[in-house]
C-alpha cells in the first residue's frame, strides 16, 4: 500500500522569518516529517502552492479534488490550514470519491517547539489506513466526519457540529 501525501500550506508549512518577523511559506516539511515520523510505508508526497486557508477560494478547492481524484492511492492524508479545513472537507465528501481522505493541520508550525504538527500529521497517517472510504478531518486525537466538524476558534479545537 502506498498513502499519497497531498501539502497544501497552512500554518503546518509555516516559517518563522525571523528578518520580517511573521510567518511565511518556504520549503514543505512533509519530507522531514515523514522521515521524523519513522514511516517506512511507501509514502507518495504531491505538492500544491502553498496557501494560508483564509486566502483559499473555490478554486483551490477544486485543485485539492482534482488532485485526489487523479490519485491512483485510495488513501490520501492533505495537509491543509485549519481555519477552513471543513469547508474543504465539504467539497471533498460531496465528490463521495472511493477513497479515504484524511485532511489534518497544526496550529503551531512543524519547526516550533511543541508544535502539534507531527503528532496530528502521524495520527492521519495511521487512522487513513484503517477508516472506511469517505472524507474526515483528524486534529488533535479525534475523528471528524467532513460533514459534522468545525473549529471551534475561541478555544483553537475542532468540535462536532
């Protein structure tokens, strides 16, 4: 079984530049997250401009389901912002595709000390092997269906609806 590994951006691909002193995209982290993570199941890695999800727009959605559409991979993890993450979950489960797609994020950046990066990225990667085909969202040790999710902004956790 290979996982196809889809990176989109979002706060999970974020540097810190120290010069502007804000966050900013630069190379994926997937590689040494991956490599961090100690998966030894072949891992296919596919990535997309990388985008904050405030600025995503239809057509990045759009983007994200062509991409999981032309996978050969029934089982694909996205990376992807958390501020809209279940809008694109949405997209994704109304496709009703043959696949398990997984989307997770952080909402520390990867390369900051206790980012939830790698533990929400390794918690996708496990769950993407076992769900039934459909869409979900896995932050922070649970299991969201794409149509019962959202993120709960005052307390920065993903709830039921």
């Amino acid at each position: 079984m290979t996982v196809r590994v889809i990176a989109t951006g979002g706060t999970f691909d974020k540097h810190y530049d120290e010069i502007a002193g804000k966050l900013t995209f630069s190379a994926g982290h997937l590689p040494a997250a991956i490599d961090r993570a100690r998966i030894t199941l072949p891992v296919h890695v596919e990535q997309l401009p990388f985008l904050d999800s405030l600025d995503m727009q239809d057509a990045d959605r759009l983007r994200i389901l062509t991409s999981c559409k032309s996978a050969a991979e029934e089982c694909i993890v996205i990376t992807h912002g958390t501020d809209t993450m279940p809008e694109t979950a949405w997209v994704l489960g109304q496709a009703g595709l043959a696949k398990t797609i997984v989307l997770t994020g952080a909402m520390i950046p990867y390369e900051i000390v206790n980012s939830d990066a790698l533990f929400n990225f390794g918690f996708a990667f496990g769950v993407v092997q076992t769900l039934a085909h459909g869409v979900y969202v896995v932050m922070n040790g649970q299991i969201f269906a794409w149509d019962n999710v959202l993120k709960n902004r005052e307390l920065g956790v993903f709830n039921r609806r």
